[in-house]
C-alpha cells in the first residue's frame, strides 16, 4: 500500500507538472503578445506566437493521454480489427513518429523477413501501441537513438521485435514496468517526462487483441520489445 500510495503521488505530481509549465508558457506569451509594442517586432511576435501553438500541442497531448486512461478503465476496448498489410502499416507509422519532436531524433530500420505480411488488428490502437513503444526508445536514450523493428514467423506466430540501443530495463523491472503509473528508476537520466501510462496502455491492447508481449535485454545494450500474435484470426 505504502509503494502504490508512493507510485499515485508521483502520477499526481509529474501531472500537475505537465499541465502547469505549458498552461504558465502559454499565458506568459499571451501576455507579451497584448502589449501594442509587440506589433513594432515582428520577429517576436512571431516567436511567442510560435510558442503558444508548441505548448497548446503539449497541453493537449497530456490531456489525451489521461483521457484515454480513464476512457480504457472506464469501458472496455472494443476492437474494430481488419487485415493489415505490416509493411504498409510500419511505413505509415514510421514516417508518422519521424515528425514528431521525439522521432527526428531518432534512426529506425524496419525489416520484414516475409512477403506481404498481414495481420489482423485495430488499426488506431495497434498505431498507438507502436509509437508509444517507439517514443519510449528515443526517451530512454542517451546516444542517438537506433531503432530496429523486425517481422518473423515462430511456431505458427507472427513475432515483431522493437530492438533499441537505449539504457535498458533491468530483469526485476521486466515485470513491473506495465503496471499503471509505474516508471522505471532511470539513474542519471534525470530529464525523461512521463506518468507511467503508455506501457500500461501498451499491455491492455495486447491483452484486448488475446496477443503475448514480452520484454528481453538486447545483447548490444538497450532493450527488446517482442509482440506475439497469432496467424490465424
């Protein structure tokens, strides 16, 4: 009870964090930008107005995520599964996390061992799943970040393996780190935002697609995510 009660107030803090400091960048540009001296720079009109849209987009993603949170606990996952091409799919994805501010940073590689893979899932969740697996990678970096997915088939299974050069989880963690609000200890990595809910999320579509997940050590360092899912629907 004291470690769950210990976990909640971090959520709450790292929350209310998030929430404040763009709400606070947000009013402090607004303020600047309804001064009429402002219309003399244009330079610096721009700039904070630059910084309302960068922080509005901040709030609002925060705000998605606790609302999805309470939107999974509250019903449950109903999947709208169709056949998906995996090749097609990675490149969509991929290219999608490449513009956000955590995917320029990073180099991904997607390898498919067989031809016109397909498997059948939840497009939007499935989406979900794999960007929070790969934003994960990029923040857990302390080098610049080398991603490598890749397709095969296993024992009648479709196996997709998320190997990544970051930090690393280690083995007593494994089992912890899909537990809500739970994050790992990160050491001297002291910068990584967060409330512990995207591998929450990660493991609940898992779940909801009746698929395995397991998490190994990459022997060249970082970490090895592998979904398990079933050939056949």
């Amino acid at each position: 009870q004291r470690q769950l009660s210990e976990v909640q107030k971090n959520f709450i803090n790292n929350l209310t964090h998030e929430l404040k400091t763009p709400i606070s960048s947000i009013a402090l540009a607004a303020s600047v930008m309804n001064d009429e001296k402002i219309l003399d720079s244009p330079k610096r009109l721009f700039e904070y107005a630059r910084i309302i849209q960068e922080q509005n987009k901040r709030l609002s993603k925060n705000v998605e995520k606790v609302l999805n949170l309470a939107s999974l606990e509250k019903n449950r996952i109903h999947l709208k599964q169709k056949e998906l091409d995996l090749q097609a799919f990675f490149e969509e994805t991929v290219e999608h996390f490449k513009q956000s501010d955590f995917g320029q940073k990073a180099k991904i590689a997607f390898e498919l061992k067989q031809k016109n893979k397909t498997i059948f899932a939840d497009k939007f969740h499935f989406t979900n799943l794999t960007l929070n697996i790969l934003e994960n990678a990029v923040k857990y970096c302390e080098k610049e970040p080398e991603i490598k997915i890749v397709c095969t088939d296993h024992k009648g299974k479709t196996e997709l393996s998320f190997s990544d050069n970051g930090i690393g989880i280690s083995k007593d963690q494994h089992k912890k780190i899909f537990k809500k609000f739970y994050r790992v200890p990160t050491g001297n990595v002291h910068n990584v935002k967060g409330f512990g809910l995207g591998l929450d999320y990660v493991m609940k579509i898992t779940d909801a697609h009746k698929w395995k997940i397991r998490v190994d050590e990459n022997p060249g360092g970082g970490t090895i995510f592998t979904l398990s899912i079933p050939q056949k629907r």
